[in-house]
C-alpha cells in the first residue's frame, strides 16, 4: 500500500507527483501504456510554458516534467488503469494486467480525450484520411489537400503545422468568427496555404477505403457541398476523462470532475482531482501544472488527518514492495 496514487502523466499528473515525492511520500504515478506524457505528446512547440522563452517542444517538456518527477522518488508504471475503488480510507487501483494497487489517497489526473464529429464513417476512416493529431500524421498528406476541423487555437495549430506538408489546408469552422486567441489566429491568416471555410459543418466522411471528401452543409443556409480532400484532421476540444469514476464521483455540468472551491478536493475522502479533467476553461499546460500542485498539497494535508497506524502500515507495505522491487 501507498501513500498516494497518482493515476495520470501529463502535466497535473506529474507535478502532483513532483510535489509529493518531495514531500517523502513515495507516490506511485500509473502514466497509461500508449498515451503517457498526455496531450502534449501531440503537440509540436510550445510557446507559453514559462521557463523557456526559446520555446520547447511538447516530448521534450513532458520528458524533463517525467525525469523531475522520478528524481525526488516516484514510481512509474506505463499502464493502463482499467477500475478504482474509491470508497473507505484504503482506496484500490486496478490495472489492465490485473495487477492492484493500494493507497489512502488517489490523485485523478486523467486529462482530457479528443472530442469526435459523431458522424457514421469517423471511425470507419479513422487512419485511413481522418485523423486527431497532426504531429502523428501529417508527413503522409505531403503536396495533398487536406481540411481541420475547429475554430480554436488547437486547430489553428494544427492547419499551420500541417501546411508544412500539404499543399492546401482549409479550416472548415462552424461559425464566422474564431476561438483561437488572437496571435493563433494571426499567423492562420497570414498563412497562404490556409484557406477558411466559415459557418460550414461537416456532415459526412466520404470515401470508402481512404477518405476522398467531405460533404459541408452552411450553417446558416442549410446548403450543402462537397469539398475533395485526402485529409480530414479534427481539432474540436476535448472531453474529460472520468469514465473511471462514473458513480463513484460527483461530476459537474460540464462533465469534469466537481471539486470544493479552488482545491482539488473531490465529494470523496483522499480522493482529489487535477488538471484538465476538473477544468472546462483554462486547459493550459500551466494552469494544469499549477493544479497537480494543488492537488499535491491537499492529499499531503488529508494524510496528516489520518490515524498513524494507516501511515505506519502504507510506509511499511511502500518499502517492501520498493525492496521485493530492487
Ligand atoms: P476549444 O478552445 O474548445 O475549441 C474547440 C473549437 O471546435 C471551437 O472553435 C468550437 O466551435 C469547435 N467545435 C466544438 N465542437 C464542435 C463540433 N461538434 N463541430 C464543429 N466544431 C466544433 O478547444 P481547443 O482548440 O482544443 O483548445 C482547448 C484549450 O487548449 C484552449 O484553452 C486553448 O487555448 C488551449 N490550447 C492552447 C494552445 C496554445 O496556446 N498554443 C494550443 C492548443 C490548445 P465554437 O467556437 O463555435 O464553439
């Protein structure tokens, strides 16, 4: 058993760990077999993390947050978390190998999953023109014509990155106006190979091994038309990921994670929540970092409120896993 269970490896995730482990509390941090490192994993440079005014690229940020993490004492295991249980001091983490793990307090900080169109052939062509991450794919749409799909900085940033390889990048957005913040929406504007399409929605995937085109209806006329393209990348937002804790965590309006004020304190006892799955509007790498401390903090607190003979025994079960590990 553990002190703390830090499920998540973005930034929230691995910042409640840094803290924690300087703290001595040992956390073991579960980081995802395929998605460790979270979203800016797919994100290419990274302008507005304070610290790095030549910038840094998404990996590499992710790499150094990993190495400070495990420098003060973290475990890590790159694996998938399939069940919690929440309930009572001792809170259970169960992993996709079946493994469990056991501790008096449990850090969520799951982050967000791309949002989908819900149209009937997204998934059908997903990897085979439709795609969510430009980073990940775009080198195979070289002198191609591709479209993104939104109207935020995510998609300004990734129909700039895409105009690397293709020749032709439309941003189809539902309404006339953008999302992004303004120095996002700037360099689009200025980019020649970028073309808007305003007040369009996709409203199907065409092609049937590889996509060939969209078709867009106006939203304000309901006129549709088709648009030939081999790439279809969508870039709509994000939704958080709480399908662990469905009936065991009050959620929000929003569907993220409800939370007591600005602590990280969820409706359950040592349990606490961090980053993107507790916030619909900020979502910066930052803004995440600064609540994985948060959450740090108050499992740090909680625990000194618990009986010393839970402690004894989550220190003690801690270092013989540590020394069976060694
Ligand atoms: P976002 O800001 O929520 O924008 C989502 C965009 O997709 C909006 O323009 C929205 O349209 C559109 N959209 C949503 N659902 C749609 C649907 N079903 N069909 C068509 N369009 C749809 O999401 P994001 O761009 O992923 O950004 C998330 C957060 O990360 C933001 O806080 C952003 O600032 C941050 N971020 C920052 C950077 C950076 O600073 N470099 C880069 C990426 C992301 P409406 O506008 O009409 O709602």
């Amino acid at each position: 058993m553990r002190q703390i269970i830090v499920i998540g490896s973005g930034p929230a995730g691995y910042t409640a760990a840094l803290y924690a482990a300087r703290a001595d509390l040992n956390p073991l941090l579960i980081a995802s077999s395929v998605e460790a490192g979270g979203e800016l994993m797919n994100t290419t440079e990274v302008e507005n993390f304070p610290g790095f005014p030549e910038g840094v690229v998404g990996p590499d940020l992710m790499d150094k947050m990993q190495r400070q993490a495990e420098k003060f004492g973290t475990d890590i295991l790159f694996e998938d978390v399939t069940a919690v249980d929440l309930s009572g001091d001792v809170k259970t983490v169960t992993l996709g190998s079946g493994e469990q793990h056991q501790a008096l307090a449990v850090v969520f900080a799951t982050g967000s999953a791309y949002r989908k169109l819900g149209l009937a052939d997204e998934d059908r062509l997903s990897g085979r023109g439709v795609s969510w991450c430009a980073t990940c794919d775009g080198f195979f749409f070289r002198q191609r014509t591709i479209a993104v799909v939104g109207g935020g900085d995510s998609a300004m940033e990734e129909a700039n990155f895409l105009t690397r390889f293709a020749d032709k990048v439309y941003v189809i957005h539902r309404r006339d106006s953008l999302r992004a913040s303004k120095i996002m929406q700037d360099r689009a504007f200025a980019n020649d190979k970028i073309e808007f399409v305003w007040n369009a929605e996709v409203v199907s995937i065409n092609g049937d091994d590889r996509v060939t085109g969209v078709t867009l209806a106006d939203t304000l006329t309901g006129e549709r038309r088709d648009l030939e393209l081999q790439g279809l990348f969508i870039a709509i937002g994000n939704d958080p990921r709480v399908h662990l804790v469905h009936g065991q965590l009050d959620l929000t309006e929003d569907g993220t994670i409800a939370v007591a004020g600005r602590s990280s304190r969820t409706n359950l006892a040592g349990v606490f929540a961090a980053g993107d799955v507790v916030d619909p509007t900020y979502r910066q790498a930052v803004t995440a970092a600064a609540s994985g401390t948060v959450a740090a903090l108050d499992a740090e607190h909680y625990l000194t409120t618990l009986p010393k003979n839970l402690l004894e025994s989550a220190a003690a079960a801690a270092s013989s896993e540590l020394a069976s590990a060694a």
